[in-house]
C-alpha cells in the first residue's frame, strides 16, 4: 500500500509535458498489443479506449486537464469532434448510471486478467497518469486503480 501511494504522489508531480510524452509512449506499445484481442465484438482500440474514460469519470467529475490530455486519444477512438462539454455530459451521464460503472469496471479487471503483466502495468500506469494530472489522484480515483490491480 505504501508503494501504491508513493507511485501516485509521483505521477502526481510530473509536469504536464512529461505526461504527453509518456502517454504517447505507453499508447503507442498498448493499442498495438490490444489490436488482435476483441472481447464481445470489443476492437483492442474500444478496449483501451474504456480504461481511458474509466480514469477519466473515476473520481465523478472531469478536469479540463484530463480532457486537455485525453483529447487525442478519444478523437483517434471516436473518430470525430469532441469538445470539453460533450465529454463533461457523458461524464454526467456515466455518474447517473451507476450500475453501468460497476459493470465496465468488473470487465476491465476481467480484461486486465487475460493480459501479461507488463502490458497490464501499462494500461494501470496509464489510468494513473490520467487520474493524476489535475494534480491530486483522489480517494475515489485510488480506490478505482486499486480495482483494476487486483
């Protein structure tokens, strides 16, 4: 648990180039390591993109910072315009159902265990980098990554 904590503060320090350039990074190893899983008629790129939004509604609300950094990624995944208040009503939207949470949450640990290690670190890591970049990883935000390492 202490490491656990000690790796969010980290993540919660680094600038915000320093979070493009790993994001890129780590994306550009996930999505091609996800391109031959499909899991319910699912594309690798539909995948990632869950954890994406995931750590985005995490803590219940979305920060233009995550939007700012996640907006290439959900324009490449989603293939269209996508601006700060679309995202802020589906963010809504997703609270409202909170059943729906709980179910994309339960098939994200379900995907996180068929995959090796390394990528399954990466994927975490990335949901940590977004849920860090307003600054402060949350409770809630936490107790979300603790789900998906377990």
């Amino acid at each position: 648990m202490r490491e656990f904590n000690l790796i969010c503060k980290e993540f919660e320090q680094l600038d915000s180039l320093s979070y493009g350039v790993i994001l890129a990074k780590k994306s550009a190893k996930i999505l091609p390591a996800l391109k031959n899983i499909t899991k319910d008629g699912l594309t690798g790129a539909a995948i990632y993109s869950t954890f994406i939004l995931g750590a985005i509604v995490a803590d219940g609300r979305i920060s233009e910072e995550e939007y700012a950094l996640c907006y290439p990624l959900l324009r490449a995944f989603f293939g269209e315009e996508i601006d700060y208040n679309d995202v802020k009503k589906a963010v809504k939207l997703l609270k409202t159902e909170s059943t729906e949470l709980k179910r994309n949450v339960d098939e994200m640990v379900d995907i996180l265990g068929e995959l090796d290690d390394e990528l399954k670190d990466d994927i975490v890591i990335v949901c940590m980098m977004i849920c860090a970049i307003d600054g402060k990883i949350s409770l809630k935000e936490k107790n979300w990554i603790k789900q998906l390492i377990k």
